[in-house]
C-alpha cells in the first residue's frame, strides 16, 4: 500500500518552524549545516508524520484522509 508523503515545501515549512532544529525529546541538535561544496548546505533532519503516512505504520488513522495526512498540521 502506498505512502502519504509529505510534499517537499511542506518537509522545508516544518524545518524551518522548528528553527532547523530537531524535535525529538532531549535532542535540539541543528538538521541543517554546510557542505563541503561552498554553496550547498546539508540537511539532517526528517520530518515525521504524527499519525502514520501509511498502514503499516506506528499511530495509522484509517479515517484520515490523504489530504490530513499530508498537511503540515500532521507533521513534526
């Protein structure tokens, strides 16, 4: 069964309200630094959905629908 991902501007959306910084309890590292290349930078964080993007998945509401599943309200 497929996946519900999040769109890319809703991954960058949900970076950036954090401050680039990781959500998980205790952590607070930064999920963005530079790269090796001068004009590139390097993201480490991943967004996670809080209830799952598919079945399968940890916390799945089968009675959300795709579009809430996606949304940036469902994200951290």
């Amino acid at each position: 069964m497929a996946r519900d991902n999040f769109r890319s501007g809703t991954k960058r959306k949900l970076a950036e309200r954090a401050g680039y910084i990781c959500s998980f309890p205790g952590c607070n590292k930064q999920t963005i630094g530079p790269s090796k290349i001068f004009n590139l930078s390097i993201l480490t964080g991943k967004a996670s959905h809080i209830e799952a993007a598919s079945p399968n998945g940890p916390r799945y509401n089968k009675y959300q629908k795709k579009d809430e599943r996606m949304s940036i309200e469902n994200g951290i």
